[in-house]
C-alpha cells in the first residue's frame, strides 16, 4: 500500500485528464473550436490508440496517457448526471409553455420520426427489433453540449435558427428519460420472450413498479424537502457573512449525486434521478445560485465523459473497415438531417433557418452513449455492431462545428425570406433587475408594476425572498455581486438595474459587477450618504440616491421654517446646499459621464 501511494499510480489517469483539461481544452479555446471537441480530441490523443499506441518503442509516454478508462467512468457517469440536472433546472413550466409549440411539435415529431427511420434502417441491416429500435432512439438525439456551444459562439442562439434548434435540444432532453425506460421495457420484453404480444408488454411494464415507486418517492420526499434544506443552508450561509458558501456547493452536489443513488436504488438511471431533482429544483427561489454553484462542476465532470468517449474512439476499428465507420455516420447524419428540415419547414421554420437547424442537429449527441451503453448492459443491443456504430457516432459529432460552417456557406446562397413574428415568443424576461427587495426594494416593485413594467428580483437574504414569493412577486435568493448569477438573471438584456440594498459595500460590488458586463446598463442605486454616492457614481452608476442626504435637508429645512426662518432664504439655502452635492457627484462621475445631469437630488422643493 505504501508502495502504491509513494507511485501515485492509482492517481496518474486523473492527473493526465486534469492536464489535458489545463492545456488541450485553453488551446481549443483560442482558436474558437468548442471546449467538447477539445475533450473529445484529448482522450483520443491520450488514450491507448493515441500516445499509447508508441509506449512500448517509447515508455516515457505512458505517463502521458490514460491507460485504464475505467477509472474515469464514475466520474464520467456524474458529468451526464450533472448535465441532466443543470438541463432540469432549466426546464421552468413558464418556458416549457412559451416554446410549446416547436418544443412539442416539431421536437417530438423530429424524436419519432428519426428514431423509427434509423430503426428500419438497422433492422435492413440485420438488426432485431429490440436492437434496432434502442439504436433508433439513441441516435436520434443530437448534442446540447456541442451544438449550443457552436451556435453561440457564432452569435446565432436568438434568431430563428436558434429558437428551432434550443426547442428541439429542449424536446429531446425531455425525451431522454421516456427512452431509458423504454429500454428498460424493451430489455424485460426481449428477456420474456420474442413475441410482443400484450402478455409479454404486461409483465414488462409490471418490472418498472418498483421504478415508478422510486420515482414517486423522489418526487414527494424532493418537494417536501429540497426547500427547507436550502433555506436552512442559506440562513446558515448569512449568519456566516457569505463565508460559508461551501455549504451551500456542498448541499447542491449532496442533491444530484444523492438523487442519482436514489435513482439507481429504484432501478434507474443516475442521470434520471439528476433531471428529477433539477426539476424540483427549477421552480424555487434557489435555482439561479443553484445553477452557478453547479455549473464549474458539471462544466469539468462533462469534461471526463466526452474524454471517456474519445479513448472510446477505437482507431484501429476505423482503420480496418474506414467505409463502413465514416459510411454510418454519414447515413446517420444525412437521415436526420433531411427529415429535421422537413418537419422544420411543416413546423414553419423559414428555410435559411432550417437548413441550418437540421445540419446542426444532424450528428449524434453524448445521449447516444448513455442510451446504447445501457441496452449493452440490459442485454438487448448487439455488443460487437452496437460499439461500431458508436464509432460512427463519435465521428459524427466532431462534425457539427464542419457542418455550421457548411449552414453558414448555404445561408448565403439561399434566398433570403422575411422573419415571421415567432408563434411561441421567448420567455418574458424583466424589463429591470431589482437587487436587495427589503422596504425600498419592494416599494420599487410596486410602483414598476402600477406603471406596467416587467421586473425580477434578487435578494440574499432568505426570509426576505420568501416573504416576497408567497406575495407573488418573482423573487430569486443570490448574490447578486457575483456575475454570473447576474447573467443568469438576464442583465444582458434588461433595460435598468436598480440597486436598493442598505450595505454600502455589497452595493458598490454589484455595480461594479454589472458595471463590468455592460457599459450601456442604466444602473440607480440607493447610497448611504453624500460620499457613498460620490463613490457610486465613481464606480459608474447613472443615478445615486443618498438616502441620509435628502432626509436631512427635508428635516432642516422644516426645522428651519418652524423656526420663524424666512420661506424664501430657507429654500435659498437648500437649493445651494443641493447644487453643491450635485457638483461634488458630477466630479466624482467618470468623464464620459460628467456631461449627464445628475438625479440624485430633488431638483426644487414643493411650495
């Protein structure tokens, strides 16, 4: 034992994958190619068909590959469970019902129509049946991963290509845990008996009791649970001061690997148990600050999946037989590609849009491997065929940045059409990002409402998000002082952000944050006094209210007037007090700036 952690064997793959992580994927980066492709190239440079293949003429390169992949797959079967979590938190019920249309029609119709078009295809091949209908379904997902990294990339996620594309991903994440458990059906079917008779497709369904139990009980035990357990870690993590934030990572990785365990407990998946509980998770206060603890873990664990799939890569397979392998995954892709544009275009997607939707969504996606690899371990997919058509389906998905390039060279040859307004809008977002929703922050909110406008809300503290949330008013717990959750509440698009907190430090750190992410942003924040409003306006805001400021000039000029104090002088003196502020807050105001007078103060006292 002593010998083996002097070595740090037991440790080498993980060391060489978090290397490849560190160089490869930064690399990938800089000449824009998706950080999935820099995953996927890695494991096949690094696995034992890559590097490996020359460690006998040269030993030093075994410390440079990955030489048993079992190690990785744990890690590799938390990335997809990550994934499906981070895929459940966003499936909200307010964008399932905005994108319903395309996600319903055009996505489900695109799952079954591909599925059963690359079912007959294999069952011409020599397929069975069960064989051939989990290969259909597996290969008829395409990749979240890589293709909305590729279309954001080229700025095309908010025109209809996107719209079509993110509905469609949408459908077939939904899709994937109905396919698990048909594989299940499938494989106590195939198990029973050849016939499929209705006996047969019973007693196959009564196998899945114990996993509709398992479901159940996730469920109820994930409602009446997962919000107390936040807000008790959330109220831990304030009366620390913010530094506590590892409770609150050490709950949301507790959530997604214990409901994984629960799942596979159940006879599921752990990646279905994942989705669950983001689902649970989606509609609550805690699902933005959720969704930035996680997103760094799932971003490296996904990272060890598509390694796994690329030492999978078995070159020499590609070599033997390099028609069949590449023939397969152009069938594969050609087949998805023509009946995607054609239910695009049934759907009402403009041409230019679905040609580019069905390229991009044409290759195989990571689901594929989870599908396939589970109706290897149910018994019901051919090893030998199946691992070939995996193959096939790995080349394919190196192909989606080829092929956007290949949309963007039809695009402009194809005719353009007029943009028809969307049938299923976006989503509404805010029209203003409120931060800090106490007394000032609430009355902010109720007079944006009485004037009809839109707004969403962050607060910190964890009583004061769920007071708001039972009056109905969208409320999300986070620290808004982190950019990334403002991203996720959508400060690329909202027209004003408003900053009412009563700290004076984690106000300037939310402006300087949103300061960081848009030049443009019109930014009023509340301020302590006159010199926190000058340092505000330092910082960048649009407007600084300080709060003790124009209180003190109210209770003196009253003091003044009860006095016996002349009207006239009284408000002489608090127009010079206040055009002296104003001076000090222009100064203070960057110089691209100055020019924009100030609100800050009133500018005249009613009579």
């Amino acid at each position: 034992m002593a010998g083996a952690h002097g070595g740090g064997g037991e440790y080498k793959d993980l060391v060489v994958f978090l290397a490849a992580a560190g160089v490869v994927v930064p690399l990938f980066s800089r000449w824009k190619i998706s950080p999935v492709l820099g995953f996927l190239a890695a494991g096949v440079l690094l696995g034992p068909d890559g590097l490996g293949r020359f460690s006998d003429v040269l030993p030093w390169l075994s410390v440079l590959t990955i030489s048993d992949a079992e190690q990785l797959a744990q890690l590799s079967e938390l990335g997809v469970a990550f994934l499906l979590f981070m895929i459940g938190l966003e499936l909200s019920w307010d964008r399932l019902r905005a994108m319903r249309r395309l996600v319903f029609g055009l996505g489900m119709s695109q799952i079954a129509l591909c599925s059963a078009a690359l079912a007959a295809v294999f069952m011409l091949m020599g397929q069975p049946l069960a064989s051939a209908a989990v290969l259909g379904l597996g290969l008829s997902l395409s990749s979240t991963a890589v293709v909305l990294p590729v279309m954001a990339e080229r700025g095309r996620m908010k025109g209809a290509a996107g719209r079509a594309t993110f509905a469609t991903l949408l459908a077939q994440d939904l899709a994937v845990a109905p396919i698990l458990v048909s594989v299940t059906v499938l494989a106590a079917i195939a198990a029973g008996g050849t016939e499929m008779n209705a006996p047969a497709i019973g007693r196959a369904l009564l196998t899945l009791a114990p996993a509709a139990l398992g479901i159940a009980l996730l469920v109820v035990v994930g409602r009446l649970g997962l919000r107390p357990l936040f807000r008790s870690v959330a109220k831990s993590r304030a009366k620390g001061g913010g530094g506590q934030q590892e409770l609150f990572v050490a709950l949301c990785l507790l959530i997604v690997v214990g409901a994984g365990v629960a799942a596979e407990a159940a006879g599921l998946s752990m990646s279905l148990g994942a989705l669950i509980a983001g689902l649970l998770l989606a509609e609550t206060e805690y699902r933005r600050e959720i969704e930035v603890n996680i997103e760094p873990f799932k971003g490296l664990l996904l990272g060890v999946f598509f390694v796994g799939v690329g030492l999978g890569l078995d070159l020499d397979a590609v070599a033997a037989n390099p028609l069949g392998v590449f023939g397969v995954a152009l069938m594969l892709t050609a087949i998805k590609a023509g009946l995607i544009f054609g239910l695009a275009r049934l759907w009402g997607v403009p041409l230019r849009a679905a040609i580019e939707t069905a390229l991009l969504l044409g290759p195989a996606g990571e689901f594929a491997f989870v599908i396939l690899n589970t109706g290897l371990v149910e018994g019901i997919a051919d090893p030998g065929f199946t691992q070939g058509v995996l193959v096939s389906a790995t080349i394919s998905i190196f192909t989606v940045p080829l092929m956007a390039m290949i949309a963007e060279r039809l695009l402009k040859a194809a005719p353009a059409e007029p943009v028809p307004v969307p049938t299923d809008p976006a989503p509404q977002s805010g029209d203003v990002l409120i931060v800090g929703f106490g007394r000032v922050g609430h009355l902010v909110a109720e007079m944006l409402t009485e004037h009809g406008q839109r707004f969403i809300a962050v607060d910190s503290d964890v009583s004061t998000v769920a007071a708001a949330r039972r009056e109905g008013f969208d409320v999300s717990y986070g620290d808004a002082s982190r950019q990334e959750l403002l991203k996720l509440c959508g400060i690329d698009e909202v027209r004003a952000l408003v900053v009412t907190m009563d700290a004076p430090g984690k106000v300037d750190e939310v402006v300087l944050a949103a300061r960081a992410l848009r030049q443009d942003l019109p930014i009023i924040a509340r301020a302590r006094d006159d010199r926190h409003a000058a340092r505000l306006y330092a910082l960048g805001v649009t407007d600084a209210v300080p709060e003790t400021t124009e209180a003190s000039l109210q209770l003196a000029e009253n003091t003044l007037v009860d006095l016996g104090v002349p009207m006239g002088l009284v408000l002489a003196s608090i127009h010079e007090r206040r055009d002296r502020f104003r001076e000090v807050f222009q100064a203070a105001a960057p110089e691209d700036r100055r020019d924009r007078p100030t609100r800050a103060l009133r500018s005249r006292m009613p009579t």
